[in-house]
C-alpha cells in the first residue's frame, strides 16, 4: 500500500474514531497554500482543529513527536486562513493530535486534546 492510502486510512480510522467520542466532521483535508488540516471537528461549541499522524515504527521518532514546532505553525496558519475564509459561530477552538500506531490485533489510537496552542 502506497504512502497516500496509508495517510487516508490512518485520516478515515481517526475520524471513525472521534465521530464515536462525539465529534462532528465539519471539512476534511482542508488545504490553502501555507498548509493542510487533515480534519477540522465540532465538540460541543469547539471548533477542532485535528492533525493525523501515523507511524509504522517508532525507529525515527513516533507519530506524537512528528507533531513538531515547525508542523504546529503551519497547522495554527493553516487554521487561522480557515478562519477567516469561514463564517463561524463558534468562538472556541482548540488543536488535537490524533497518533495511531500498529499493534498486533488493531492500530492503537492516542488522542491528546489541546495539544499545543497558538504561540
């Protein structure tokens, strides 16, 4: 399986997975020229802000260290063109990071809530 099909798995797994804690899907691989949200999610009266990371070994850093400082900003630029491009009527909003990594029955899923913050 090619890199891409393994980006849209690991993507259709992690929003199965917050659609069953309670999140509604809002827009899906939203792009502008600074970057990519991979989902942007609703919980409750917050906007949500997800990027998916999967890593089929931990050899080189594994999927939450991925998330680095250099990701997180174009991340926050990326959500901040949203933003401003959507009328939105909520007024909180937050960035997750969904890591999924193998395991040997099912992928493991971590969800860290509030991940990092605009600086």
């Amino acid at each position: 399986m090619s890199s891409p099909d393994i980006g849209a798995q690991a993507e259709e797994r992690a929003l199965q997975y917050l659609q069953q804690q309670g999140l509604s899907v809002v827009n899906r691989n939203y792009r502008c020229r600074r970057g990519e949200i991979d989902l942007i999610m609703v919980d409750a009266n917050t906007l949500v802000f997800v990027e998916v990371r999967y890593r089929n070994s931990a050899r080189f850093g594994g999927a939450l260290e991925s998330v680095n400082n250099s990701k997180q900003k174009r991340i926050i630029h990326t959500a901040q063109h949203y933003l401003q491009q959507q009328s939105s009527s909520h007024n909180n909003y937050r960035f997750d990071v969904i890591a999924i990594s193998p395991n040997q029955h099912a992928p493991e899923i971590s969800w860290i809530k509030d991940a990092f913050q605009l600086n």
